[in-house]
C-alpha cells in the first residue's frame, strides 16, 4: 500500500475539525497532520511542510480561506468547506479539488476525495506519459539520455558519469541538478555519489547494491527509504 496522503485542516470552528478529523481518520488513505484555526497558522505550516491535500474553510478571520490562496504562490490540492455557497465559481479559479457545503456528509466527503485522488492518479500518468528521457551536454553536445536505459549516475566531481545498458556517459551536469530530472518513482539516491534506477538493482545488502555486477554502496541516512521501497 502506498503511503498515505498528508492532510491539513484549516477552519476556525472547532466543530469542524471534529468532523473532518473522523472522517480523514476512516480513510487509511489519508493522513492527518496539522490542525490549524486560522489563515496565519496554515501560512506557517506550509512553509516548511509538505502537504498533499488541505480542508480549507472560506469565512475565517484576519485571512479568509479565498484570501489564503490567493497570498500562497503554490498550495496544496485544496477542498474548501463553508456554509455558505456563493464562492463556489470563484474557488475554481483556483484549483480547487471540490466544494463542501457544511454541514459535511461523509458520503459526500468521500465523493470530494474520490476527486482528489483521480487528479493525483491522473497527474501521475501525464508525468509518466512526459518524463522518459532526459537531454544532458555530453562532449559539448546535448543528446537524450533514455531512462528505461540508464542504470545509475555517479558524481565525478562538477560532472556525472551515466551508466547506461550499453555504454557509459560523462555529462556536464552536478548530481543534484541531474536528480531534479529524474521521476522520483523509478529513481533513488542511494549515497552522496550515487543515484540508481531501482528496477536495475539486482541484489540489496544492508551496505551496498548490485546493478550489473557492479557493487554500489548505499549511504546510512538512504538505507530506510531504500529498503521501504524495495518493499514496494
């Protein structure tokens, strides 16, 4: 099973964080991780940490919800909750997931979630769709870099050599900035210097990986994440 989604709920009604806490907590899909009680303690909140989907109250003090979305430059997937319905066009043009009317049904509920995870699934499948090679300057030329071919990246200083099934590239690009290019579902850094093509690794340890007999040593701070993916 996948990891759940990391929910916030925004809303100066105590009422509706107990409503809204139960029905998050019925659904192992979700996760709740915040409860905030105003538009200045969601602000904080986000800034440092990630958040797949906030419940957002509209009539707030200080910063209504609509207010909230328009001062946050990128926001979660958002499902707003009032009682009051007259926002309901306006909140669209904001990405909103869905618009709940209070009082909150659960069967309801689970329709605005059902939304939210058929945008996620769909968001998912377009990157796929999109990301299947990456173009990187190799002997002053930029050529593509096919992913279902690339084995792992090693740093060699302000370059990374590429190891692909049938050759191997030196590519003026850092390892963070090559990560950035990389699906992070097919792909992991397994230590400061190396990053692997999961489907390629053919033997685990707890210190190392095999990728066509080629010993890899996985980093302290990367052995959790890897062995919970190779779960997967």
């Amino acid at each position: 099973m996948r990891e759940p989604k990391k929910c916030i709920i925004v809303d100066d009604e105590p009422a509706a964080h107990y409503v809204l806490a139960n029905y998050i907590k019925q659904n192992p899909q979700l996760e709740l991780v915040f409860q905030g009680y105003n538009g200045i303690e969601a602000m904080d909140y986000l800034r440092e940490n990630p958040v797949d989907l906030m419940f957002l109250d509209i009539n707030m003090p200080e910063i209504s919800g609509m207010e909230l979305l328009k001062i946050i430059p990128t926001h979660p997937k958002t499902i707003l909750t009032t009682a009051y319905s007259e926002y309901a066009l306006e909140s669209y043009d904001y990405g909103v997931i869905d618009y709940l009317l209070k009082p909150i049904y659960f069967p309801r509920f689970l329709k605005a979630i059902d939304r939210f995870f058929a945008a996620e699934t769909a968001k998912v499948k377009t990157e796929e769709a999109i990301v299947n090679s990456v173009s990187v300057k190799v002997d002053g030329y930029f050529m593509d870099i096919e992913l279902d071919q690339l084995l792992f990246a090693q740093s060699f200083g302000n370059y990374v050599k590429l190891h692909t099934i049938k050759r191997t590239y030196l590519a003026s690009i850092t390892t963070s900035e090559f990560e950035k290019c990389l699906p992070e579902k097919n792909f992991m850094r397994i230590h400061k210097s190396y990053i692997v093509a999961l489907d390629k690794i053919e033997t685990t340890d707890k210190d190392f990986v095999i990728i066509k007999n080629e010993k890899l040593p996985v980093g302290i701070t990367y052995k959790r994440e890897l062995s919970d993916r190779i779960k997967k």
